[in-house]
C-alpha cells in the first residue's frame, strides 16, 4: 500500500494553482458562462470555481488529473434494472459537477450511444472544465454490440461517433473497453496515439487487461489508467496488475467499487434480480447471497463504528488502498451521489486498515463476479 498523504498535500498544492488558473479563464471566457446560465446552471457552477472544487481531492491517473471520486454513467440507462428520464439524469450529472466530481465516466456501448449523448448534453456548458472517459472496442456499430472490434478503422469510426455525441472535439481519457485478441495491441496503441497527435484524444486507458497487455500498450502510447473491477467484492487485480501500475505510474480507475449496490447496503439476502445486469451474475445467486452477505454486514459494522454510511466507508477503503486510485461509483439517484461523495472525508488510519482488512480476509465470499462470457473477454 502507498502513502496517500504526500500525494494529498501536493495535491492540495495543485489545486490551488489550478484554481487560478481555471478561475482567470471563467473570467477570459464569458460564452462559456452564457451556455451554463442557457443551460439553468447556477453560477457557482462555473463561476465560483475555487470555491466549487475545494470541495474534493484531486487525483493523478498518469498524466490525468481528475477528482478523487468520479460518476459512473453506466446504471442511468437502465443497466441494474429501472427507467431513468433523460432530464432528471442530465439533472443527476449536473448536481454531482456542482459537489465537485471532474471525471465522468462513459461508453460508446453504454445504451448503446444513450449515457454518452447524457453526458455530452449535461456536460457541455462547462466542458473544460471537467474530463470525461469513454470507451471503444464493440461492434456497436455493426450492431453487435456483444463482439469485440479494436481493428484501427472502427476505433477511428468510433471516436468519431463519441466526439459527437459528447459534443466536443477531444476525449480526455480515451479506453479500450476490452482487449482484442484478433488486433494485436501495438496496433490499437498505434491508432490511438494517432487521434493523440490529431488533438482527438488526450490520455490513453485500457479496460480490464492484464499486466502483459498493459505492458505492451505502454511501450507504444503511455497508459494513463486502468479500469477494472475492483472493489472489497473483487481484489483481484491487488495480485494481478498492481506492481505493473505501480512501476509503470499508471492510475487505477475501479468500477463497480460498490459491488453494484451490494457493499452500499442496497442488496440484502432475499433480493431478486430480474432483466438486469446482476441476475446473471454468479455472486448474485440466492446461494451466493447468503453466504456473500458476511462482506455487507462487516462493511455495516464498521461504517457505525466510523460513523459513516456503507457507501462511504467501502468507497473510503478503496481511496485508502493507493493514491493512484479514482473509483467511479454509478447512481441514478442524487440522494445516493450525495452519500457517497462523502467518502473522502473518511479517513481510516493504517491500524483500521489492517484490522478491517484482517476481519475480510476471514469472509469466504462465493460466486464468481461475471458471467462465463463476459470472463471470456477479459484479458488474463
Ligand atoms: N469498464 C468496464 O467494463 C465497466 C463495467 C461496469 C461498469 N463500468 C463503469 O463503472 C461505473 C461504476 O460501476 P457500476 O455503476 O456498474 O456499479 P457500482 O458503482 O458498484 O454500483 C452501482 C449501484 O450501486 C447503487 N448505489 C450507488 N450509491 C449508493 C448508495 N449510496 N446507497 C445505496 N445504493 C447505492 C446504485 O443504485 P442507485 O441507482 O439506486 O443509486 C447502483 O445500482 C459504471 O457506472 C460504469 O461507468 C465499467
């Protein structure tokens, strides 16, 4: 585990001159200003900056810097089951930019096309002022959104297709959703740091590969982050790409850090899951739950004992885990962004970390954390 602190502090550092910087150019920018007041946002919004942004630590992916918690985009389109209205989740992402969040999280398969046209609406009247991450790597446009394609001309089509719908001509962290075994890797590096040198993208990401695959990515375009699934459900990249990261100064970007609800507290042991994304996941079984809900109830412990919400104590553990870390927790409601955004004024000392992390390593969780096919595209 790393020092966090250092990090924060020069951090903090940043941040302040980040501030200026960004609080001269709200000055030097007032059609900027006049899209956020046409968009109903309030001043604060991109006027108070400084004031805006203290309110969240910031974070470094490699290059990137991005605030410590960011908005998953994923279960506004339904994907953990429910009908969300466009309006209230433009709403939605609005409210978590007001709290501070710079780092939205997206994919071209999302909806499909849906979150990232979401995004784009609600983000665009204070575009440069936050980083969005989006993905490449289905066949979405040949309407198989299942197969992988990370041949050069679809990733090419494909940005062109984000920068659309996001309505804005560059990406600022650009992911292979999953990694292509038909395209070898310095081929996908190639086209991306190509739409680099164009000005389309900024920074590079690769989703769920392994250590190898990273490797050999970074030898042709730096990585700036990782996103995988990582959370107190799901360590596994702790063995697995951990020391590549840590050498190679690569960021992680954990998704699902709540375990999709069930570390927040919004799954319990008689929970049934129907058309949605956890009722063919193995963790989620009723024979899984029973056994899986000893991690929630040692999670509820110790948020009373801290005196904070599940959310917040399971968001705060994985922050806690390194300073290179920025999870992406996904809602659809603004009462649960509210909550979770809390997490980063958790602090859990390294004496709480050994005892939390002692108490878990004795929990046998059951249940693999993804269906046989989506395991056969991750990269191992
Ligand atoms: N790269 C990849 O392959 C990949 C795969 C999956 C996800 N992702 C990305 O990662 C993001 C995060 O993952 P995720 O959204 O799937 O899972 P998650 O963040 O682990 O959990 C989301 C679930 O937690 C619930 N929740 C959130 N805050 C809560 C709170 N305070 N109290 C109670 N329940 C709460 C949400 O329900 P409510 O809506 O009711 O709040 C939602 O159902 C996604 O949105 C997406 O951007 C990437």
């Amino acid at each position: 585990m790393d020092t966090a602190k250092d990090t924060l502090l020069s951090g903090r550092r940043r941040f302040l001159a980040g501030s200026l910087a960004l609080g001269a150019a709200a000055l030097l920018s007032p059609a900027m200003n006049g899209a956020a007041r046409a968009a109903g946002m309030t001043p604060d919004a991109t006027n108070g900056e400084g004031e805006r942004e203290s309110r969240m630590e910031r974070r470094r992916l490699g290059g990137l810097e991005v605030s410590a918690i960011g908005l998953g985009c994923l279960p506004m389109v339904g994907y953990y089951g429910g009908k969300y209205e466009k309006k209230d989740m433009i709403a939605l992402i609005r409210r978590a930019f007001d709290k501070g969040v710079t780092f939205f999280d997206t994919a071209e398969v999302y909806g499909p096309y849906i979150s990232e046209e979401w995004v784009g609406e609600a983000l665009a009247p204070v575009r440069n002022q936050v980083r969005i991450g989006t993905k490449f790597g289905f066949g979405v446009e040949e309407g198989r959104p299942k197969a992988l394609n990370s041949r050069p001309e679809h990733i090419r089509r494909a940005v062109e297709g984000s920068l659309r719908r996001l309505r804005t001509d560059h990406i600022d962290l650009l992911y292979q959703h999953r990694v292509d075994p038909q395209v070898p890797m310095e081929d996908v590096a190639g086209t991306v740091k190509d739409l680099v040198q164009e000005g389309k993208v900024l920074h590079f990401g690769l989703s769920e590969a392994s250590a190898a695959s990273i490797r050999r990515a970074h030898a042709v375009l730096p990585v700036s982050a990782v996103q995988s699934e990582y959370s107190l459900l799901w360590r596994e990249p702790e063995t697995k790409i951990f020391p590549t990261l840590r050498e190679l100064g690569i960021g992680l970007v954990p998704y699902c850090p709540l375990g999709r609800g069930l570390l927040a507290g919004a799954v319990n042991e008689r929970s049934r899951f129907v058309d949605e994304r956890r009722a063919t996941l193995p963790q989620f079984t009723p024979e899984a739950l029973k056994r899986n809900m000893a991690l929630p109830n040692l999670i509820r412990d110790w948020a009373r004992r801290k005196n904070c919400t599940m959310a917040q104590f399971s968001l705060a553990w994985l922050l806690a885990q390194a300073p290179w870390i920025a999870p992406i927790p996904g809602t659809t409601n603004p009462a649960h962004l509210d909550d979770f955004l809390g997490a980063t004024a958790v602090s859990l000392s390294p004496e709480e970390l050994r005892e939390f992390t002692a108490a878990c390593s004795r929990i046998r969780l059951v249940g693999h954390r993804a269906d046989a096919f989506t395991e056969s595209q991750i990269d191992k």
